[in-house]
C-alpha cells in the first residue's frame, strides 16, 4: 500500500478539534457510506464573519481523517468567504500531499466545510441565526 | 511503531518456517544446478524438486506424478482454468458447445478474473450464490449443471471469512455428472485436512507462502487421466505442463512447508483454533455492537472475522498497527478498486457495515497469551474511532449508520 505523509499520519493519529459543536452556526455533512466516507463540519461564525471554531466528526480512512483534521486547522480564524475558497487540493498540499487513489476518494473536507458554510448562510438568511 | 508484534495476517502471507529457509539456501548458490541438465550438479536438483513433489503430494493424499510445480495459487487458477476450458471447448459440436463453467461469487479474484476472461471469448459462466455462512447450497449447484459445463471450479475454504464448502458433496456431484471439478485450496491446504482421494477433486491449487514457504511458489494437483491445454509453452519442463526452469530453492522450501503443515497438522489446528475461540468469545462479549461473519461452523480453526458497527477498516487497521498488530479489513480501501469485500457483499453485509471489517489470521507463531492484549487493544481503538464517526450516536452510545444510507448517487460513483 501507498504510503502517507508524516503530516497525514500526524493527522489521523493525532486529529485536532474533534467533536461536536452544540448550537453551531452551521454544519455540513458529505459522503456515502457505500464509499466508506462520511464527513460533518460544525462551524461557529462571529459577527464579523470570522470562523471562531471549527469541529469534525468522520468516518473514514486515515485519509478522511486527516483532511478532516487538517481542514480544521486552516480554517479557523478565516472569514467565511475566505473558507469557502479552500480546495481539496489545498488541504492534499497543506497535509504534503496524498496517495493519488485518495486525492478523488477521500478528500471530502473541503467539500464537507463549503456545506457547512452553505447551512450557516441559509440559516442566516432564514433569521434562524 | 509499537516495540511488540503481533502478526495476525497469515491469510495474506506468512513467514518462513526457519527450518523451510535452511533446507532452501543450498540451493541457492551451492547445489544451484538446473534441474534439466545431465551432470551431478543438475541431477542433484532434479532429486530435491522429486523429494519436494513427494512432500506436497502428501500433504493432499495424491501420487508425486499428480503434483506440477507452478508459481504460486494465481498462476495455479489461471493454469487450470483456462486449460480445461481450451481443451473441452475443442470438443464442442453443434448441439453441445462445451462452454460452460460453474463457480462460486465467493472466490478468489484469481478464480473470478480468469472466468470473466473467459467470458470475452463466449464461455459461460453460472456464479453461485452462498448464504450468509458464505456457503453454497448443493441443490443450486445441481440445478445449474447443462450439458455443456465442463468444470465446476470452488473454492476450498474461503480466503476472507474462512467458510469451508462440502468439497466432498461437491465431488460427488461433479463426479455423477462427468463434470471435471477444480478446488482453489490455497487457504485449507496445510490448515485442514486436504484428501483429493476423499474429498473427490479433480484440480486442485496450493501456494507456498501461506503456509510457512517462500513466496513465488505453488503447485497444481492433477489426477491422473485428466488433461488440459498448456498455457506456458517452452523448454517442456514439469512434463511439458508448465515450462521454464524449475524454480529449485523455492519448490524445496514448497515441500518442506507442505511436510512440516502435514507433520504439526492436528497440533496446528489445535492451537489455531484455541485462539480463534477465545478471540472470537471475548471481543463479541466485551466490545459493544461487534459480530463475527461468515460461518461458525464450517469455519477455517485460523480464521477470525469480525465486524463493528460505525467504524472504517482501514482507520482500524492503522491504529491497530501503532499497537504492533497486523490484520486485515475487507474495506473499500483495501481493495484495488476501492469498491469493497465482494465476499462480504455476497453474504449480505450492507457496505457501511463492511468497511467496519477485521480479518485476523492465525498462525503457527501467534500465542494464546496474547489474546487479552488484542482484545484490549481493538476495543480501545473501536471505541475511539466510534467517538469520532458520525454514525455513532455518542450521547446513546448506538450505532445510527442506517440514517446515513443513501442510493449510490452519480458524484459518489464518480469517485471510484
């Protein structure tokens, strides 16, 4: 089997900011459990359209994982537009790289994260939040 | 990486038997002769390949003439396979074409790609069903015999969840209808009593390095009278069935391996199946929402495959590797094509649950004591990649995956 980076096996080894945020201002859940990959992100926006915390909850290869974990990371602090830009690439660099089996199979988080912005953007225009 | 191993995937291979390795390394440089050739050098090899096809033909209760060396369980599949069915198709007549080939949805992917292969040139094939057990039924193999099948090909013993099939039953009814019947033995040769006599086979296949031999070697059992074509043509080695030179140190560690398995047999299962038993007893009573597939009964003593609910193989086989174990997982991926276990597929496991999949294989090093540590150290690692999958209710500590399914739609589809 095609080996992964030690940032990867830093990151499914040793996710960050794992969980559920109760209340979140926008969550977003991507994948097909037939695949083998089941992704949701909990965002929490402040009033400047900051994301102040981002959690994670998957089922997944260690690839899942660690681009669940990585895409935490790298998305705390943004603003919600700057997020929404954040590729699967992006993440496959930030963690130096994926095996190119999982770069089209697992690599859902960016994915997982724009839904997650989505949710926060309809509640809002909803005045749910 | 943990300092303690635990090597638990002697399904997949396993390591060489110290005495198999001595008995090898001569014949590497020192009696390193062509077993083809007339001086003593050669004719010393030639004895140890006939000393090494006594040996396996032992282990399989068949004649040292029955017995062709090949390059390992694929390489027997592919050679039996398609040879029968070139030699059979050239009986073909207008009312009979001689074309059709029964096997099993369970079988090794050297059984199954080679009859899709043969498929391309108008055989037919009938792929059995088995039933959660992962066995099939007799009377679905009767009813699927036509005049124009030429061989029934079923496996042995299931490579991932360690189903037996009644190979004898099978014979027999291969037998009465004068269908040439081929049995992929690689996982049940050396593991459980193999007797092509008894257990009426035809063909049969064997590898070296499941049990205790080197890799890169196998052989094919073939009754006497039966004959197929012959896929690799050259020198005419192996009676003009499998040309090229013998490959001497690597069918000598075939024999030894296969000696030795026949020797410890009865020991061997014996101690394989103890730990099976108390694996199998204490992760489905300590770990919550854990089964076994496959057959309880019928079941390979070296075999033990679980399930667990809301978790990914590979995930687990990662972790569980931190810990110095080594298993295996029928997960989408594990598998080349990253569409998951065909065989967990055919007895009826949802593909979420499949993923969740653990295959441990014992073998002859692994130890009784260790039990209470891997059964500690898989529930550790379930109940924290539990924690964190969203098809595990945390707060209800259940398994709620059943919400998540979902028709396959064309974008998941697109990711294979």
């Amino acid at each position: 089997m095609e080996e992964y980076s030690d940032k990867v096996k830093d990151h499914y080894m040793n996710p960050r900011n794992t969980g559920i945020i109760e209340n979140a201002s926008g969550e977003g859940t991507v994948g097909n459990p037939v695949c083998g990959d089941i992704m949701t992100i909990y965002i929490d926006v402040d009033e400047n359209e900051v994301l102040t915390d981002v959690k994670f909850s998957t089922f997944g290869c260690g690839a899942a994982i660690a681009t669940s974990s990585m895409i935490t990371e790298m998305a705390v602090g943004m603003t919600v537009d700057e997020a929404y830009n954040i590729t699967r690439n992006d993440v496959a660099e930030e963690l130096d790289g994926l095996p190119p089996i999982k770069m089209h199979c697992s690599n859902l988080a960016a994915d997982a994260l724009q839904a997650a912005i989505d949710n926060y953007r309809y509640r809002k225009e909803n005045g749910e939040i | 990486m943990s300092e303690k191993l635990i090597y638990m995937d002697n399904s997949a291979t396993s390591p060489v038997d110290p005495e198999v390795l001595e008995e090898m390394l001569p014949y590497f440089n020192k009696e390193f002769g062509n077993a083809s050739t007339l001086y003593t050098l050669g004719v010393e090899a030639k004895k140890a390949v006939d000393k090494a096809r006594k040996q396996v033909a032992d282990l399989i209760n068949a004649d040292p003439n029955e017995i062709t060396f090949t390059s390992g369980g694929s390489e027997s599949d592919n050679m039996i396979i398609k040879g029968v069915a070139l030699k059979e198709i050239q009986k073909a007549t207008e009312e009979n074409p001689k074309n059709h080939i029964i096997t099993t949805t369970i079988e090794h992917p050297a059984v199954l790609e080679t009859c899709k292969f043969l498929e391309k040139f108008g055989f037919e094939v009938t792929y059995l069903p088995v039933d959660e057990s992962g066995i099939i039924n007799l009377e679905d193999l009767k009813n699927a015999i036509k005049d124009s099948t030429i061989l029934i090909t079923i496996m042995h013993s299931n490579n991932e969840i360690g189903s037996i099939q009644p190979t004898k039953e099978i014979g027999e009814i291969a037998r009465a209808n004068n269908i040439l019947f081929h049995s992929d033995a690689v996982q049940s040769a050396g593991k459980i009593p193999v007797d092509v006599i008894e257990q009426n086979i035809d063909l049969l296949s064997i590898s070296a390095h499941k049990i205790n031999g080197p890799k890169g070697v196998g052989a094919v059992y073939i009754k006497k009278g039966v004959t197929l074509e012959v896929l690799i043509h050259g020198g005419g080695q192996e009676k003009g069935l499998r040309s090229g030179t013998e490959n001497v140190p690597g069918i000598v560690g075939l024999g030894k391996a296969a000696e030795l398995a026949n020797i410890h047999l009865e020991e061997r299962m014996k101690h394989n199946q103890e730990i099976r038993d108390a694996l199998m007893e204490k992760v489905t009573s300590n770990i919550k929402d854990s089964y076994v597939n496959g057959s309880m009964e019928n079941r390979l003593p070296n075999n033990i495959h679980f399930r667990f609910s809301g978790i990914e193989g590979e995930s687990l086989i990662l972790r569980l590797d931190k810990k110095g174990i080594n298993g295996a997982t029928g997960s989408a991926c594990s598998t080349h094509d990253l569409k998951g276990s065909h065989v967990l597929a055919a007895i009826g496991i949802k593909p979420a649950l499949s993923h969740g999949s653990l295959r441990l294989s014992i073998g002859p090093e692994n130890n009784i004591e260790d039990v209470d540590y891997i059964v500690e150290s898989i529930d550790e690692v379930v109940t924290y990649l539990r924690k964190l999958s969203p098809l595990w209710d945390n707060k209800n500590d259940k398994y709620i995956g059943d919400l998540f399914e979902k028709e396959v739609d064309e974008e998941d589809l697109d990711r294979y």
